[in-house]
C-alpha cells in the first residue's frame, strides 16, 4: 500500500509569518511528486512538479524541495498573505503502476 | 497551457438514476486519465485509473459496476455514476495524463446531489 502522508494537517499563522510543512512518501519506485493548492470544491491548482533529488523550485514567495532517497519534500511559504489561506496537497507518482496518491493535505490559515 | 474540461459542471438528479460525467483532454492527448472523489473533509480520493482502448483499474473498496469507466479515446473518458444515491453525492474530479510528457492537469470538478 502506497503511503502519503503530509504534516501538520493543520497550521493557524499570522499575515507576515514564513511557514513550511512536509510531505512524506516511498522512497522506492520514485517518478515524480507534485505539489498543489487547493480550495475545496474547486480544482487544485498546480504548484510545482518535481522529479529530481535535490531540487529545488520557487513560485513568487513559495518554494519547494525534494529528497527522494529518504521519500520527503518540503513546502515553504515565506511572508504568508490571508490570499494564501487554502489547503495544500502534495501527490506522489511512482513508475510501477502509474498512479497519484495524494496526501491528506495541509490546511493553511492565514491570518490578518 | 493543456485545457481539461468536465461536463457537466453541476448536476442534480434523482436517486435510482444513472449520471454521465465526461472528461476531455482538449488540445492534447492522453493515454491515461485518473477519476477522483473529494469526501467531506477530506482530500481527493482516487477511483479508478482509465487506460485508452483498455479496462479501467479500480481502487480498493471502488464498485467497478457502480462507477462505470470507459477511455473510447485519447482525449475521453466518461464517469457513469449507475443508480444513483444520495450518499453518492460528491465532488468529482477528472485529471489526464498527457501522452509525451507525462504531465498531469485537472478538470475543473463535477459536483453531483443525489435528491
């Protein structure tokens, strides 16, 4: 059974703070991991894909970095924005059988 | 940027009635499209993986005969949601993997109420 796991489920910040969570998947059979925001209801919106170990990828004032030898990948938000209040996703693919699994999600709440 | 569409985008019926989602990839192709289920609280679930021209892979816990799947092309897959229920209610989203790459890109959501 393919496990992603992503930490905390839940993360309460003030406007200006700069804040990071994890993502957590197998380190075996590694393809890609993608990153998403997401607003329930609605379609996530594509962060960053990331397929190397060691990369590193920024959007604006999100970043992103992956270590597929120890299966995990962290998203930074620095001077967080009420706009960022929304739940992140990350997805793992692996090459055996081609599927996403996604995390449970990190709820971000960002208050003004 | 690669367009995936869903239709329709909302859609309200009666229980014992069977709904079609379609999904296209509109200006590429793509030999695998993925169905998921958002449910209350908690993050998308995947259903069932659809290969063109083959069967559809279904999930543990996921009734092939109750979500029927069918890729007739490289750039569609339908959702038949059979018979419906109210507990059958969700949010569904189709997502395509496009064939060269291997990017994948969301439909924007079908969101079903089962009466």
């Amino acid at each position: 059974i393919l496990n992603v796991e992503q930490s905390p489920q839940s993360l309460h910040v003030q406007e200006g703070d700069s804040t990071n969570f994890t993502c957590s998947f197998p380190s075996s059979n590694f393809y890609a991991l993608h990153w998403y925001r997401w607003e329930t209801a609605k379609s996530p919106e594509a962060l960053f894909v990331m397929t190397l170990n060691g990369d590193e990828k920024k959007k604006g004032r999100i970043s992103a970095t992956l270590n597929t030898k120890e299966g995990y990948s962290y998203l930074y938000i620095k001077g967080s924005q009420p706009e960022d209040s929304a739940t992140y996703l990350c997805a793992f693919f692996n090459t055996g059988g081609f599927k996403t699994i996604f995390g449970a999600g990190t709820r971000l709440f960002v208050k003004a | 940027g690669a367009v995936v569409s869903q239709h329709p985008s909302r859609v309200i019926c009666k229980s014992g009635t069977s709904v079609k989602i379609e999904c296209r990839s509109l200006d590429f192709q793509a030999t695998t499209m993925f169905w998921y289920r958002q449910f209350p609280k908690k993050s998308l679930m995947l259903m069932a993986t659809s290969n063109e021209g083959s069967k559809a892979t279904y999930e543990q816990g996921v009734e092939k005969d109750k979500f029927l799947i069918n890729h007739a092309s490289l750039t569609l897959s339908t959702l038949t949601v059979t018979s419906a229920h109210p507990e059958d209610s969700s949010f569904y989203i189709c997502s395509a993997r496009e064939i060269n790459r291997g990017d994948q890109y969301f439909g924007p959501g079908t969101r079903l109420l089962v009466l």
